[in-house]
C-alpha cells in the first residue's frame, strides 16, 4: 500500500473515532426518541415493538383515541434514556449479533444495548424487534465473509482486492491486528445479498419454527459447502445432523413438556473444506405450549413415582442414539384404523397432578381400543425393544432413524421381535390393559433427539 492511502485512510479511521454519534439531537426535533408513524401502523404494534405499555404510551403523547393515529405524526417514546432522535424498529435476523448490527448499522454497541434493554447478547434472538436510530435502518446490509483460522486480515482484504484498512474502517476495528479468527467481516463496497443476515454468504441456516414450543418438534437446517456434518446443541441436548441432500443438513429436536419457557442457547459448528471453522450461536425463544391440566385420584398403590422415573430413564437410554438411517418418509400413520385413530381419551402435554402428591404429564398421545384392537406400525423402521415394564405393560419400541422413535405400551400382544424391520402399515401388536392402567387403550409415545415430543405433530406435517 502506497504511504499516501495509508495517510489517507488513517486519517479517516481518526475523524470516524472524532465523528459524533450518529443519534444527534437535530434541530427543531423534540429532546425526547421519538417514532414518526408510518401508513398501516397502529398504536398497540407500535407500543409492542418498542416493548412499551399501550397505556404508557397513550397518556405521553396525549393520545385518548388509540384509533386516530396519522401517517406521519411524531410519537414520543416513554422509558428511552440517555438517546435523542428519531428511532425505528427492525427485526432480528437469524445470525446476528450485537457486534455484528453495530459494524453493519454503524450504531455503538452500547447505544444497541442501551436501546434495546440488553442486559446479555442472548437476549437477541431471530424475529425480536430492535430498535434502531431511524438513520442507521437504511443502512445497506453488506456481504459478509469471516476469517480462516490464523489468516492475517492483510490476506483477507487482498483476496477481496481491498485496503486492509477499508476492512478495519468497515468493521469498527481499533486496527488490523484486531480482527480475530472467525471472525465475520463487512466487506465495504461491494453488492448487498439479497437475504441480509448475520451470517457468512456461505453458509444458510435456517431454524423453524423461530420460536420453539414446549413439548414440540424444532429443525435447524444447515446449507454449507461441506461434506462433513456439522455438531450443534440445544440448551443441554446435543443436536444430530444428517445429511438431506449434497450441502443440506438438518437435525430435528424435541423440546421437554416442561421446559421452564425462556431463552435456550443453540450452537452450531461446521468445518469447511478448506479447514476453516464457522461457530454459530444464538438464542431461540421457547414459549408455553397449549396444555390441559388435570388433577387425578388413583389408589395409592398404583402410584410409585420412583419406578415411574425408573421406567422413564429406562425409555431414555433406549431413545439415545441416533442411527445414522432415515427409515422414515412423510407424514405418520396413524397406529391405529379409522375412526379410532379420531379417539383419543387422553392427550400429550397434559400437566397431571396425582393425589396432590406428583406432579408429571402425560407423555404420550392415547387411543381408544379394546383388548385385540390391532396396532400398526406408523412408519418404517427397526424394532429395538420388546419387553414387559411393571408400569407400561407389554412395550414395543421401534427406531426410525435420526433420533427418531415411537413406543407402544400397556398392550396384550406383542407380534414383532426386537431386532425386526418394520414397514408402514405392519401389524405389531395388539391393544390391551397390562401394566398399570384403568381400562384397555394404546398410550404412543413419539421421541425425537432423547425427548418426548407432541405424536399430533407426527401424524399432520412432514419432517423435515
Ligand atoms: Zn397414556
């Protein structure tokens, strides 16, 4: 690099660090963040995006009818400290991160933070509504490339033909020194993508649905020029990759019935053909699923919460592993003919409360039946348990594939063999009353990623 460009471009990296912040109190604006309405808004979208009361924010603009709301009017925004200026909101893209929005945005950190109440990174999570000075959400979305492990930022710039410091500038660095391996990088001047995330244009990710329910099925699915699957976690459970199609991978997880709702940190890493490692992590929202509760009185002796918990440790371990195989295809059959596949006495999620002594739920999906009701299996797959438990009875349990396994308890006949390859349709057993129950019935147990999951899901969409 010629010693005049260099001059030149620390001379801008100096007047950046002087420039003021980009949220400055203009002239003629009121002191207070303020949002100017746009066409179609409405007070109650406005108050939930900026994470303000209705009310709080009816009463600090003087506003009685919430329904006369005019294109164009100025809204204060009430609980905002310490920033001035017009503001706006965007959503969270999958991928980003705070450091990631303040290069692409051009906004501190600590505005972002200051703005959007965070207290941690987690708190950022896909289809979460940020706000933003409104000068900076037009800001164009660049491409981003991130950094091979110990490549120096001078080679990185001169691959992509450009001044390393124009890296350094576009990125908010203190220098070139300071950009470290893995890094994502803005590279200036270059076209926008057409999907602007916080992620390498490499690599596509996409996790559904965005927010996880209590007691459903999640998919992550990951797009990357690589052969090798990636590794991932969800909150404490490890995620299994497969390969869908050549650069597709995708793993499916349960969430637990009962996980507290909240934030779950989920990670993904992938090494690229040239060795290079990309590591992804962010939050995703878990919200309650829509669940009964029911209070149930049964005799004391039926009620042995240890060997219950035995029984489910028992149903853990055999679920645990993930064959490599995808026996499946499709929607689940139901595992019982029309019209007792309708009949359900009892279904999953439902928060019980026995004798006011235990609490559980009810982890799998019942069908109505008559001991000798036949039971067919839902999907291919390979029988890996047979057995008698004192609780579940007469149990069936069959893999198919992926971390993907369905159980059949409290049945009289068992017509399959451990070991046994299964195809939709198959007769397996037979409806009965073994173990401890009240009346005959089929309890199905569907287990995706070690975790009993909602069987109702299985039996209308497709997955993946
Ligand atoms: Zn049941």
């Amino acid at each position: 690099m010629k010693p005049k460009i260099l001059f030149v471009a620390l001379l801008a990296l100096l007047l950046s660090a002087l420039a003021p912040s980009p949220i400055v109190h203009a002239q003629g604006e009121p002191p207070t963040p303020y949002y100017v309405v746009q066409p179609g808004d409405t007070l109650s979208a406005i108050a939930y995006r900026f994470g303000v009361n209705l009310q709080t924010l009816a009463k600090a603009n003087g506003i009685t009818n919430i329904a006369h709301l005019q294109s164009g009017q100025k809204l204060i925004i009430p609980g905002i400290e310490g920033v001035q200026g017009e503001l706006t909101t965007r959503e969270v893209a999958l991928g980003d991160s705070l450091t990631g929005l303040s290069r692409a945005l051009n906004v501190p950190e600590k505005t972002l933070e200051r703005l959007n109440r965070l207290l941690t990174p987690y708190q950022l999570f896909a289809g979460r509504s940020l706000i933003l000075p409104a000068a900076a959400a037009h800001k164009t979305d660049f491409p981003r490339r991130f950094l091979a492990d110990g490549r120096p930022l001078l080679e990185a710039a001169l691959s992509q033909q450009l001044s390393p410091w124009a890296l350094v500038l576009a990125n908010h660095l203190p220098g070139t020194w300071a950009a470290i391996p893995e890094d994502v990088l803005i590279l200036p001047g270059t076209h926008a993508p057409t999907t602007a995330t916080g992620l390498p244009d490499t690599l596509t990710l996409s996790i559904t649905p965005q927010a996880w329910v209590q007691g459903h099925t999640g998919e992550v699915r990951l797009s990357a020029p690589s052969k090798t699957p990636p590794h991932g976690t969800f909150g404490k459970h490890s995620l299994h990759f497969f390969p869908l199609k050549a650069g597709q991978f995708v793993a499916l997880q349960g969430v637990f019935a009962l996980a507290e709702p909240g934030l779950y940190p989920l990670g993904v890493e992938i090494t690229l053909p040239g060795g290079q490692t990309f590591h992804f992590q962010q939050a995703i929202p878990v919200v309650r699923g829509q669940y009964a509760s029911e209070r149930l009185v049964v005799p004391a002796s039926l009620l042995d919460p240890h060997l219950n918990a035995e029984e489910e440790k028992r149903f853990e371990a055999l679920t645990a592993p993930a064959t490599p195989t995808r026996y499946w295809q499709g929607i689940f059959k139901a595992p019982v003919a029309p019209p007792l596949d309708k009949c359900h006495p009892s279904y999953f999620g439902t928060r019980r409360n026995y004798n006011d002594t235990f609490f559980w739920y009810h982890t799998g999906l019942d069908f109505c039946g008559r001991v000798g009701t036949p039971i067919y299996a839902p999907a291919d797959g390979v029988v890996v348990f047979t057995g008698t438990t004192e609780i579940h009875g007469k149990v069936t349990i069959i893999d198919h594939g992926w971390g993907v396994y369905t159980t059949y308890c409290h049945q009289s006949a068992i017509l399959v063999k451990q070991g046994q390859t299964v195809h939709t349709g198959d007769l397996i057993g037979k409806v009965g009353r073994t173990g401890r129950v009240t009346g005959p019935h089929l309890h199905w147990e569907v287990w995706v990623g070690n975790v009993p999951v909602e069987p109702l899901q299985w039996l209308e969409k497709r997955f993946p």
